[in-house]
C-alpha cells in the first residue's frame, strides 16, 4: 500500500503543479513517446539480464508492491523453529532427518508457515542443518563455509535492483531519444509546409520525452531500485541470524543462548528482548505448541538446564 500512495503522490503533486501552472494535460499525453522509451528501457533489460534475473526481479518488485514487512511474527516464528530444530537435533540425526528432508511436510515446519512461505532462507535452513548432520565439522569451518555461501546469495539477490537501478539512469536518455526524434519529425513537417501552430504543438509533444524519461528515472525506476535493495536486506537479515544460531550451537552452546544470538541480529525495531524470547519458548510446551502440562515443565526445566550449563 505505501508504494502506491508513494506514487499516487509523485504523480498528483508533479501534474497537479502542472495544472496549477496553467499547462493542458492533455498535452502530456503522448502515447507515442511513452512506446518509444518504455519500449527501449524493456528491451534494455531483457538485453541484459538472463531469464533467472529477470525472474527475480519480477519477485523483488511483487515483494515491494505487496510490501509485508518481515515483522515480529515472523521473527517470532523464524526463532522458534530454530530452537526446535535444535532440540530435535540433540535427541539424534535420524529424529532431524524426518523434517529437513522434507520440510513441506514436516509438522514441525507446518507450525512456522510465514518461514515455509520464504523458499530462500527455508533452503538455507535445511541444507545447512543437513550439513551439520553429514559430519564433525567445527565452528570455524562453518562459519567460513557460511559466510562463503550468503555472499554468494547476497550478490545473486542484488543483480536485479542493479540492473533496474541502470536501466533508471539510461531512462533520461531514453527521453531525450524520443525527443530527438519527435523534433526530426517536426523539422520535416516544416519542410512539407506545415502551419506555425502545429509545428510549435509537434514541438512540445518531443519535449514531453525529455520529461517522461527523467519523471520515470527519479520517480518510478530508482525508488523501486532502492526499495528492492531493502526487500533484499531484510532476506539477508535473516538467513544471517540463521548462520549466527549454528555457528554458536556448533561451538557448544546451549540452544537457548544459540537462539539469542540469532535474535540479536534482528533489526532495532522488532529485535524481541531476551525475556520475550524466553516467554515465546515457555509457550511452545502450553496448548497450541506441544501437548499438556508436563511438557510445558519439560521445556522450563530445559531452559534452566541451559542457562546452568552458560
């Protein structure tokens, strides 16, 4: 919703003002520059991006749209399932098998459906738990391997935002064609006899190039690039905090405090405190979580076990 409004009030206040100033909106109207630089933009990009950018693109600018912030209840959910799986983990690789292999179908993962809604950091999530579960591997080495495999995924995820942030700075240019053209076409006008009045209209309709193309550039294309930058962050955000809980779990650390590292990476303003944290796992034992009262007893008596064991 807030894109929109955005846009809603760059064209109100850039059209409005041109009302204002006595200029006719129909004038603005030109279909044909529109193709001209529409056109030549789209063809840039499909030009310079394979189909898997082009893909994520389309993802990226549906993210924006829709604009569903990753908030507490994701967090919430994305810190609790790692807990979880944690937990699960302890009690042998054969229980955590049963999920990672097909976390769709995993009840486990059934219970943190905003998480199973994120295709990206769900594979993340599994295929790394399936590489703690192949072999010793220290938590230096992951922490290596992580950071390895999140660069990659952070250069991939930013390609497109680049290439729409480029083809935002081309479309000035792109108008200033359309406008070259519409002028050579006035000129010829001139030379088959055409009246000063509609010389000076075919005129105006060039320059309305110039201006659509540099409207496009810092009112539409180069704050979609940059609010694609931010869909991108707050990806990386949590497949970070995900990295965060398995390097400090594999280093020995109890789940709790593994967990707690994860959630200090969350971003200010819906970072849950430690004590929220904790309250969120005593839950997981109360109807609606697991079963009854004593598994709720189980999970307190667990935590304690925890911070014992810091």
């Amino acid at each position: 919703m807030q894109p929109l409004i955005a846009i809603l009030i760059v064209i109100g206040c850039v059209f409005g003002g041109f009302v204002i100033h006595g200029g006719n909106i129909a004038v603005i109207w030109q279909p044909i520059e529109l193709l001209i630089i529409l056109g030549a933009g789209l063809g840039a990009i499909l030009l310079a991006n394979p189909k898997h950018v082009l893909s994520e693109m389309l993802l990226q600018l549906r993210k924006v749209v829709a604009r569903r912030k990753a908030g507490e209840e994701f967090q919430r959910q994305l810190l609790l399932l790692m807990y979880e799986l944690l937990q699960t983990a302890a009690g042998g690789l054969k229980a955590l098998d049963a999920h990672v292999e097909a976390p769709q179908e995993s009840a486990l993962f059934k219970r943190y459906p905003l998480v199973l809604e994120e295709p990206k950091l769900l594979h993340f999530i599994v295929d790394n738990f399936r590489l703690m579960a192949m072999g010793k591997i220290n938590a230096h080495e992951l922490e290596g391997v992580l950071e390895q495999e999140l660069e990659a995924i952070h250069e991939e995820l930013s390609q497109p935002a680049r290439s729409l942030g480029k083809v935002a700075e081309a479309m000035p240019g792109f108008g200033i064609l359309a406008a070259v053209l519409g002028i050579v076409t006035a000129m010829t006008s001139v030379a088959d006899g055409a009246g000063t009045g509609e010389i000076a209209m075919m005129v105006a309709a060039a320059m309305v190039g110039t201006f659509i193309g540099i409207l496009f550039c810092y009112g539409l294309f180069d704050p979609l690039a940059s609010m694609m930058k931010q869909v991108v962050h707050e990806e990386m955000a949590a497949m970070e905090s995900v990295k965060v809980v398995l390097v400090t779990h594999v280093a020995g650390k109890p789940p709790l405090l593994a967990i707690d590292a994860g959630r200090r990476l969350v971003q200010l303003n819906i970072k849950p405190s430690f004590a929220r944290l904790e309250g969120w796992i005593n839950k997981l034992g109360e109807p609606g979580g697991e079963d009854g009262e004593a598994p709720r007893r189980r999970s307190t008596d667990r935590m304690e076990g925890e911070r014992s064991a810091a």
